[in-house]
C-alpha cells in the first residue's frame, strides 16, 4: 500500500537540511530503485522553485511500504529527522486516484 509520509520543518531548518541530504537523498533513491517511490519533494517557505535562504518548510514523500508500521519505522529512521530538521512527521495511508 501507498503511504504519505508529511515532515514539518523546525524554523530556520537550511543548514540541518543541507548537511543531512545527502544521506536523505540515498534512501530515497533506494526506494526508487526497488520501484517503491511514487514521488518525494520538499516544501519551498516562499513561491520559489528555489528558495534559496528562506528554505523549506517540510517534506512530502509518497512510497509502498508493507504496512503502516513499516512506514513509520523509515520514516523515523530519515536523516532529516536524526539532524532534528523535523518538528513533527506524519505517516497515513494514501490512495492514489490520478493520474490513472
């Protein structure tokens, strides 16, 4: 099943973000690669492709886990939430309807 994974960014979360994504970025790619992630992207904090100094305000990624459990556990297991670039993450079911 499809789960929505929402991390809301602590303020002035950049710098944390920065050093943290690389290793973000490769668990993301391993999902990819295992054909588990449905779409994944950060926030921008203003209408910016790139924000740059204002930063994010959170992250959304939509993957296949085995259960909601499987999900919360990668999700607390993200670098972004180790480097404290997280306030809060949020895991729920998704049902994807479109595009079809």
């Amino acid at each position: 099943m499809l789960y929505a994974i929402t991390g809301a960014d602590i303020a002035d979360s950049l710098s944390r973000r920065l050093d943290a994504r690389p290793a973000h970025l490769a668990r993301l790619q391993a999902l990819q690669g295992e054909g588990r992630l449905l779409l994944a992207g950060p926030f921008p904090a203003v209408d910016a492709v790139d924000p740059g100094a204002a930063g994010f305000t959170g992250s959304l990624i939509v993957a296949e886990f085995t259960s909601l459990e499987a999900a919360q556990a990668w999700a607390e297991a993200d670098p972004y939430v180790a480097a404290g670039v997280y306030s809060s993450v949020s895991v729920q079911p998704f049902k994807k309807v479109f595009p079809a």
